[in-house]
C-alpha cells in the first residue's frame, strides 16, 4: 500500500470517529420553548443551518445528501445524514428536504430560534435557509445570502 493510500484511509477511519462520538453525545433539548413554524438556527463552523419547527420534536429542513441519489431504500435513507453524506451531497449538488427530530437537526449544536417576521432579503441561490423562509412567510429569503452579495460589492468597491 503505497504511504498517501494509508494516510487517506487514516483520514476516513479519524472522521468516522469523530462522527461517532459526535453522535454519542446527549444534548438535551427543551421542546416547549419551540412553536409549530419557529425557524431554527444551529451555528456550524462556515454557515448557519436552518429549519422549520413542525411540532412533536420534528424539523423540516433542506439538505444536501448524495444516498437519494445512489439508492431509493427507505430504512438506509431515514438514518441520520452524516458528514460524509453531507459533504458528498454538496459536491454533486444534490439535496433533498427531510422531516428529522430535533437531536438529528442539531447534530449535536445549540439550536437558536430566530424571528424574522418583519425583515426581508432577495434571492442569490437556493438553500436551506430559503427553504424555512418560504415554508413560514411564503417568500424564499437568505440573510446569509445578501450577507455574501454585500461583501462582495464592498470588497469590488474598496479594490477600484
């Protein structure tokens, strides 16, 4: 096995891990203090997740995923959608929306509830965020959108 073949392997072997103690741990959440249409934020290193509280511990939220793509059964795509899903899914640019617990949601993060029912934003691309927004206030917005697009013409600005 040739040295950069064994260190790839260490690489996934540290992540599958990681991800199973991530899951290990018990974050516990209060229920009663999310109403049916709450849009939830959990804080991730890069970018913000959403969804939208649906009551009974549910959450509806887009996400990106490539298992829809490599196989319809139902038992394999209901589990919890891991990193590497994830991050396979954004490469092909593939997602779907899931009804998830709020546990699975967070993976592990705190969850925030964010109340925006007097600002609006326009659309730059599609995500999750846009998702929660139209399925509350009917329009697709992104805060974390127009945040980009504002940086964007500052930096263009300040380089003239």
């Amino acid at each position: 096995m040739f040295p950069l073949q064994f260190l790839s392997l260490f690489n996934i072997a540290v992540a599958t891990i990681f991800e199973e103690k991530k899951k290990q741990q018990v974050v516990q959440h209060d229920f009663s203090i999310y109403k049916r249409g709450d849009l939830l934020e959990v804080p991730r290193t890069l970018f913000t997740h959403f969804g939208i509280y649906l009551g009974n511990n549910r959450v509806a939220h887009l996400i990106p995923d490539i298992l829809p793509v490599l196989t319809t059964e139902q038992q394999a795509l209901e589990k919890m959608v891991t990193n590497n899903r994830l991050i396979l899914g954004v490469i092909a640019k593939k997602a779907s929306v899931r009804v998830d617990s709020v546990e699975d949601f967070a993976y592990g993060a705190e969850i925030l509830v964010n109340h925006m029912d007097k600002v609006c934003s326009r659309l730059l691309w599609y995500n999750c965020e846009h998702y929660v927004m139209y399925c509350r206030y009917g329009t697709s917005m992104s805060f974390q959108t127009y945040q980009v697009r504002c940086f964007r013409r500052e930096s263009k600005i300040r380089s003239l």
